[in-house]
C-alpha cells in the first residue's frame, strides 16, 4: 500500500511525501468522486473467502483434508478455531471466513445437520436466525425435527430416509413414476404441495408473530385446504368438459426482420439436455442448438436453455429477438424482480445482463407451440442429435417445420 501511495504522489525515494487526499476517497468510484482504485485489503479479502467457499464446497479435496487434518479435525470448518500456534495461512483462511459468515446461511435439505435455533437457515431473516425460542423445540433441536414433527406424519406417510438428499423435482419425478393412474398422482401432488405450504405458513407465523408452532394444527390446516382444493378442481373440471369452446394451437411467427428462439430442456435423473431453434418471419430454421449440459433441476436447465438464446443473439448482433420457453417459471423470473432459487440466481442475472443490451422479449407459451425445441432436446438428451441438424433437418424435425410453415403460408 506504501508504494501504491508513493508511485501517486511522488517525491524523492528519501523523503516523505505528502498524501493529499485519503486513501478511502481514492478507493471509490469516479462517479462517486474518487479515483476508482482497487482496495487492495478488501479485495485480498475477497480472494480469501473465496478460497474459504472452496473449501466448503469441496471437502473431500486432498488440499482440505490436509487442512483438515491439522487445524479441525473435530469440527467444520465454519467452527474451527484459530488455535495458539496458528500459521499464516490458517489465520488468512480464517479471515476469508469471517466474510463468509457474514453472508452465508444453510440451504435445507432433510434439516439433520441444521441446528434449528443457533444455525443460519431462514432466508431473508436478520443474521437468517429463528429470532425468538418459541414453541415445542429445545436449543438442541434439529430443522429435521420439526420436518419429522409435521411432514412425516402427514396422510403420504413418508419415512424420513425418503426424504430428497439433494433435488425436490428428482424426487418427485420418483415418486410420481410409481403411481399408475392421474387421480392418485393428483392426490399425492396436492398432498405434498398443501403440506409444504401449511408448514411454511407455520413457520412465519412462528418467526414474525410469535405463534408458537403446533403439528396438529399445521396437519388440520392442510387437510382443509387440500379438501377444498380438490372441491374446486372437481367442478371446474365438470365445466370445462360442457364446454365447446375449441383452441388452434399452433406456432406463431416473429415480425419481419426478428427472429423467434424457443428453448426448452430435458432433465431427468441428474442428466440434462438442452434445445434451440430460431427461426425467421417466413418460419425458416436459421440457427439452433443442442446438446448435454449439466444442471441440477429442470428450471435450472431451461434458464440454461434460454441463456444460450441469448449468447447467439449477442454473437450474431440481433438488435432485437423474440424467446419463448414452456417454463412459466423461467420467464417469471426473467419479466420480474423476484427472486430466483439461489442455484439459478447467476443465469437469471446473466440473462438480464444481455437482455439488457439487446431488444429482447422473453414469452411463456404451451407445450404445443415448443414442440420443435422440446424434440431437438429430447434427441440431444439421448445422444441422437445429428451435428448438422440445422443445415440438414432430421425428417421429424422437417415434418414439425413443414406444419409450422403450412399454417404460416
């Protein structure tokens, strides 16, 4: 830092020379009045808790189990201690941490290693801490205590080694696949879904009310809505079918001078696959896309989808583009400000950059009108995808194109 000072302010090697202005105002933006100089102490700090995520995330590295080994092999990392005999490079570690610890909390998964009042869990809480110790659970108690509480003893009867280690929708995907008809597969959905919402609205009022938790009531409050639920879809589903009102899906074109991208994703059983298809005002195929990806849920995969959308749109400099994704999901959190899972917050802002630069609409549209994208993943998730399938379209693919421009003409 010394030497930064003096190269700027000059003087002879000798002499002291005069700082004219803080180092903290240099530090900030130009737009700010500063210089825009890096902070050199916070970004070595930056860098370091970096190293420290690395070591979160890859525990079984052979450079963590070194470390590991000599300054916590009792205890996390996020726990250890720094020790009396600590060498440098524990005690930077260790600093990287502290800026960790700051900003970290845990993502939950079957709650067994989450301490239910002293660990960070709760998203968008102060500190992510449960503020106040009400209700049945003790300063001992586990997340995985209170899912037991209520989830397991609901009507699906699920034992807790059931419970998903990692992705929910691989889990359902499971599950769904053992039921034979659509009424039970409905059953069980609703009954999922009623009672992952009675708990979470539990939780809130435990966190921000002060109403102590009780399983009972949280099971009784799903069982009505999920009756009622039921209720209603049953005599919606009775109008519907007295209905004559007939729908002609089909695929619609862009402008003149635009081009349509529609993407979709494959995703099953911690395998992934993307497919792109651009097309022009006249429905001709003038780009595209497909092949494997790694992902870890299916809306990850279709924002990947569409990320990739975006990068042939900046490539070939398209001032302006149309997207459309079966994925209402995706294009929410596109069009909006909400906030996405936390493993698909880096696509989403990595769309919206490029988004951002070019004219593009992003559009949610049914199954029907993605058939041509959902195809070119499907045989891209299975290895069949030709490499010159956009020059030379496979015959599926040149039937579904051949409709589409049928209509269009």
């Amino acid at each position: 830092m010394t030497a930064v000072r003096r190269f700027w302010w000059g003087g002879d090697s000798d002499k002291n020379c005069i700082y004219w202005r803080k180092w903290d105002l240099l530090t900030k933006e130009k737009s700010e009045g500063g210089m825009g100089f890096r902070d050199l102490k916070s970004f070595n700090l930056v860098l370091l808790a970096k190293q420290g995520w690395r070591l979160l995330v890859n525990p079984s590295s052979f450079w963590a189990r070194i470390l590991k080994g000599i300054y916590f092999p009792r205890s996390s990392f996020l726990c250890a201690k720094k020790g009396p005999k600590a060498s440098w490079l524990w005690h930077s570690l260790l600093q990287g941490r502290d800026i960790l610890l700051a900003g970290i909390r845990w993502q939950v998964g079957n709650g067994r290693s989450i301490n239910f009042w002293c660990d960070r869990w709760i998203p968008n809480n102060q500190g992510f801490f449960v503020r106040d110790a009400k209700g049945p659970f003790n300063v001992n108690s586990s997340v995985a205590d209170f899912i037991s509480s209520v989830w397991f003893s609901s009507s699906l009867g699920l034992l807790r080694s059931s419970l998903p280690s990692s992705s929910v929708s691989q889990w359902l995907s499971s599950m769904i696949s053992m039921f034979e008809s659509k009424k039970d597969v409905l059953f069980f959905l609703s009954t999922f879904a009623f009672v992952g919402w009675s708990v979470w609205v539990s939780r809130n009022k435990f966190v921000y009310e002060n109403v102590p938790v009780s399983p009972v009531s949280t099971l009784k409050a799903s069982v009505q809505a999920q009756a009622e639920f039921l209720s209603l879809l049953e005599t919606s589903c009775l109008e519907s079918r007295s209905s004559t009102a007939v729908s002609s899906l089909q695929w619609i074109p862009p402008p003149v001078n635009k081009v349509k991208f529609n993407c979709d994703g494959a995703f099953k059983n911690g395998s992934a696959a993307i497919g792109v298809i651009g097309r022009d005002h006249v429905g001709q195929l003038v780009d595209g896309l497909g092949c494997s990806v790694k992902g870890v849920s299916a809306l990850q995969v279709e924002l990947i989808a569409i990320r990739e959308a975006c990068q042939t749109i900046k490539s070939q400099q398209l001032s302006s583009a149309i997207i459309e994704s079966d994925c209402k999901f995706a294009v929410d959190f596109l069009s909006s400000s909400l906030d996405p899972p936390w493993s698909c917050a880096v696509l989403v802002e990595d769309i919206k950059v490029i988004a951002s630069q070019f004219s593009i609409v992003f559009s949610s549209v049914p199954r029907l009108y993605n058939a041509h994208a959902h195809w070119v993943a499907k045989q891209a998730f299975h290895g069949l995808l030709p490499l010159d399938w956009v020059s030379s379209p496979p015959t599926d693919l040149l039937s579904l194109l051949s409709s589409d421009l049928s209509r269009v003409s």
